[in-house]
C-alpha cells in the first residue's frame, strides 16, 4: 500500500474528531501508561499532578500550529508494554518512581514525541507496515513501536498509581495510588525508586 503522507497525517490527527477517537480507542492499544521520573519530582506531582514541563528540543512547525508558543511543555508517556526500555534514564539523576496512568484518565489531546524524530517522522512507514491508512491506528502504532507518546495538560494525582516492591510490576492494577501512599504518612523519600536493571 502507498504510505500515508505524513503532512496529511500529522494535520488530521489534530482534528477534534480524531482526537476523540484516539483516545477513545486508547485501552485497545494499551490498558495503561507509565511516565518514570526522578524520585525528587514526587511532591510537585502529589501537589499539582503530572504535569507536562519544557525539553529541550526543537519545536517543529506542525507542533507549534496546535498550541501557542515555541517548545511547549510537553510530557512522555509510555505504553506499560515498553515502560521497561525508559527505566534507565540518562539524562536525569536518579532515583526513580514508576507511576501509571490508566487510558481512561488520559487528557483530553494526545500526540506523537515531536522532541524524538523518529516518533514523528515515520507515521508514514508505520502506516505501511501495519497495512493500514487508518489514522488512529497509525497514530497507536507509531506509538507502540517507539514506545512514547506526549500529553499537554496535567493528570491529577487522584489518577495516579505507583509501583512499589510489593506490587507485581506487570499488573499497574494493583499498583497503590500516589496519594493514598502519601495520606498514610508514607512521604515521598519512602517510595522506592525503581531497581537497576
């Protein structure tokens, strides 16, 4: 099949239609979501929510279109399917928290990793190897194969779940929530950062 031009993609998956439809159909593709961050970030997070923060990237012209200004703050979010590939992070200073999101709390917008090129560029590939012209499945597919997607606005914390060693790491269902840990006395230093793998 001829591949999805992805100027097209990139300007359809805005529509409020298929923004709709994306993160309706997000369970499908992936149950749960996982952002892994320094274990430092735990009380803005318990505060404010998980909360989207500038990068340090390029903002590309499509990116800028749906939402003012240059660079805005963005947040990753992985499929629990490929947390495990973004425990080791070395561009932050460790330790680190687990913390899962389910797809129905998702908000409202969600996007391709503008700040990870391969993300962005390859929406067309993608549409090809999956045999499909769907948006909404190129949209996941890309996600599922570079295992990232982004947000713009924050998940408040009463969504939130984080994995602690008692907790079956495959199964964020059973993960406690952020702020029952904290309401129990238990404060930020005492969630376990995540173990080296």
């Amino acid at each position: 099949m001829t591949a999805l031009s992805e100027t097209h993609f990139h300007a359809q998956i805005r529509t409020a239609e298929m923004q709709e439809k994306i993160r309706q159909l997000a369970a499908h593709y992936s149950e749960w979501f996982v952002h892994i961050t320094p274990e430092r970030n735990i009380p803005s997070i318990l505060a404010s929510g998980l909360a989207p923060r500038p990068v340090d990237a390029i903002c590309i012209p499509e990116a800028i279109g749906h939402r003012p200004g240059l660079n805005p703050p963005i947040l990753c979010l992985s499929p629990h399917s490929r947390a495990h590939e973004w425990r080791n992070l070395q561009h932050h200073e460790g330790p680190f928290s687990e913390i899962a999101v389910h797809a129905s709390h998702l908000p409202e917008h969600l996007d391709l990793d503008w700040s990870f090129p391969p993300s962005w560029n390859y929406a067309g590939d993608v549409s090809v190897d999956c045999g499909s012209s769907e948006y909404h499945e190129v949209f996941w597919q890309t996600v599922l194969r570079f295992g990232v997607a982004i947000i713009y606005d924050a998940i408040p914390s009463s969504h939130l779940r984080v994995w602690t060693p008692d907790k079956d790491r495959n199964a964020p269902d059973s993960w406690s929530f952020l702020n029952q840990l904290h309401h129990k006395g238990c404060s930020e230093s005492s969630i376990p950062p995540l173990e080296e793998t």
